[in-house]
C-alpha cells in the first residue's frame, strides 16, 4: 500500500524501526484492530462485517522510514486532511499512533 501525500522532509528521532514496532506491539489496542508487522512496515486494520464478509474500514501503514499513510475503504487519506492536524510528517512515537 503506498498512496501518495506530498511527503516534507523532516528530521526523524533516533528510534529504529524494530524499537518501534515493539512498542507498537506492547500497546493494548482495540480489539477492532488487527496489528500485522512485515519486514519494512507496520499495519494496523480496523474490520468490519458487512453481511456474511468482512472488509477493512481503516487501515493506518507506518514504513520503516516512519512515513506513514491512512486508508478508509481503500482511500488514501491526503495529508491535507483535517486527520493530520497536529500530527509530524514523521510517525516514530507510539503516542502519534494513538492520536491516529
């Protein structure tokens, strides 16, 4: 998943990504989430049923280089969107997930 946002260069803190992914994982999220780490990102998808299927409602991706993108059904999410208001281009903070 990769969506096109404009991305600003920032200064991104020390934290490796590795780091960060097990703080990610040691964070109680809600049960609607489904958290699945790969090699070079971090997913976290928000499910939901409709019928008899289940289809992601929202899906937050954090890469390795801490850029991060938000899906709703499928969307990408621009960074012009009032979601990011107060949020750095840089996502290497488990409370910036949070806020998400």
């Amino acid at each position: 998943m990769e969506c096109s946002s404009g991305l600003l260069e920032m200064e991104v803190e020390t934290t490796t990504f590795s780091d960060f992914a097990v703080e990610l994982k040691l964070q109680n999220f809600s049960s609607q989430f489904v958290v699945k780490e790969l090699e070079q990102s971090f997913q976290m998808l928000q499910l939901y049923a409709n019928d008899s299927l289940t289809a992601i409602k929202l899906s937050v991706e954090i890469k390795s280089n801490f850029t991060c993108s938000v899906y709703v059904h499928r969307k990408c999410i621009p960074r012009s969107h009032q979601i990011w208001t107060g949020l750095p281009q840089h996502i290497n903070r488990v409370a910036y997930v949070l806020v998400l």
